[in-house]
C-alpha cells in the first residue's frame, strides 16, 4: 500500500448509527474522492489490522481512559497477509487537540524474521525496510526506544473495515468510516487475518473520523449541523480492553496509583456503549 501518512493533523471522532453514514456517504462525495483501495469493494472498504503494545500494567491504556493530554500509543499496523505485503510500526501521539504520527516500515518478504526481531529490541538491516529515508529510520528507531522504555509487548489485536474518503489531489482531507470493530487479545503476533470472535468494540454503531490538517473546513461544519453528528471519544483500542476486561491483556495488570477505572467523562461513554451492546445482543 502506498504511504500516505499526514504526520500532523486535527481529529473529531462521532459515532453514528449506518444509515447516518450513508447519508455521510452522500455528502462527502461531493467534496472528496473514495480512496483507491476501497474503489474496487463491494462495500467500498478495506481491511486494517493493528496490533497494539503495551507495558505489563497497560500504560498506554491507563493514559487514555485517565485523560492525559500528551499521550501516545504504539502500534503494528498491516492490511492483508499477502507475503509482500508490508508491516508498519507507528508512533501516535496526541498533544492536546492535535495527532501526531511517525512510522516506518519492513519489506513483506523480510516480516517473518524481521518483526520479531524488532520487538526484541533490535533495529533491523538495511535490506529489510521499506524505505531507508531518513525520517522513516527515525520513526523505527523512535518506536524501539519507546517499546524498550516501557518494556511493551504485544498486548492486542485491532481489526475493522475501513471506508475512507479523501481530498482530491492530495491528502489534507480525510473522512473515514470504520465498521465491525473487534478488539481481542495478542500477545506473539502471527500477523494474520482470521476473524476473532469477540463482541464488536461499538456494537453495530460506525466510527466517523473527521481528519484535516488546517483549518476545520466550511463544509465539514455543515455536514455536522446538518446531519446532527455529536462529537465524542473512540478509542478502538482502550474501549476494547475496558469492553473485554484489562485483566484478559495481562495477567500482571494493576491500576497505576490507583486509578483504574477512566475519567468520569470516559468512563459515562464506555458504559454507555457497554450497555447499548448488551442491548443490541439481547433477544
């Protein structure tokens, strides 16, 4: 998959039920174009798997649910297990209302041998990545340094559909759309595809995600009036793990200075879901 990565960007995250995303659908095709790899679909989507590190105590997930500002997470990121495919390592980190990411990459045919690899530590060879561009070595480098600060390990397995939609000529707008989010799991990556039974993180709800890396356009702003959209949190990974329990992520998860359950904000949210899914699933 080509590499378009907008390193630094504004992001407004709604949930909304289906038909609001088609009517989402209806609108933004007048302004974006539907991303080359969801072209081809018959849903007009495409697959993403992410495995998520984290420290024995969940660290990184314990600094979501509490609300720190200038957080980050640290992720593997592939979209099929075709042998030539590649495999990323990013670095996401929020600074107050903006995202910020790194990431580089290894070839396919080097994953097997270099993946493992790098999560014991090492930087791969040469030969192995994607890209030797500076800034792509820095964000490898980057990713290791903070894995080993945390002594983070593979804690979780993130996979969706996502249809995304974006500006023509260059990637400065970006809506996207994630259906069927599942959050399971993981702890020796086998960089596979097979569907993980385990409830939907938002149920049958879909993950609207508003991306620009200026000013909040016009006509987002008439999008959002217009179709009633309410701005909330979504995090794919931690709301998967409060969904699931921390305890199944790891066996030596504690609360961090005794703060284990998230902000009251959060945490109204992550119940809320956690009753609409009980809800969906109820006869």
């Amino acid at each position: 998959m080509q590499d378009r990565l907008q390193p630094q960007r504004f992001e407004l995250k709604y949930i909304i039920s289906e038909s609001k995303a088609l009517a989402v659908r209806d609108f933004v095709r007048s302004y974006l174009q539907l991303d080359e790899y969801g072209e081809s679909m018959p849903d007009l989507s495409y697959h993403i798997h992410s495995i998520y590190l984290d420290s024995d105590n969940l660290q990184l997930y314990q600094d979501t649910i509490n609300g720190n500002r200038n957080r980050f997470k640290l992720r593997m990121r592939y979209y099929d297990e075709e042998p030539d495919s590649p495999v990323f390592f990013e670095i996401k980190r929020r600074k107050n209302n903006c995202i910020l990411k790194q990431r580089g990459a290894v070839r396919g045919e080097w994953k097997r041998e270099a993946v493992p690899w790098l999560l014991a530590g090492h930087f791969p060879d040469e030969i192995q990545l994607l890209s030797t561009e500076p800034k792509y070595m820095v964000a490898i480098q980057r990713f290791i340094l903070l894995m080993n600060q945390l002594r983070a390990a593979p804690r979780a397995h993130v996979h969706y559909r996502r249809e995304a939609w974006i500006s023509r000529g260059d990637n400065s707008i970006r809506v996207t759309m994630d259906r069927e989010v599942v959050c399971a799991p993981e702890f020796a990556p086998t960089l596979g595809v097979s569907a993980v039974k385990v409830p939907h993180v938002f149920g049958n709800k879909v993950v609207l995600e508003l991306k620009f890396t200026d000013r909040f356009p016009v006509w987002f702003q008439v999008m959002v009036e217009s179709l009633g959209l309410l701005q909330t949190s979504a995090a794919k990974y931690a709301d998967g793990i409060y969904l699931l329990g921390p305890e199944r992520f790891s066996e030596k998860w504690t609360p961090v200075s005794g703060h284990g359950r998230p902000r009251r904000p959060m945490r109204a949210s992550m119940d809320r879901r956690r009753r609409e899914l009980v809800t969906e699933d109820a006869p």
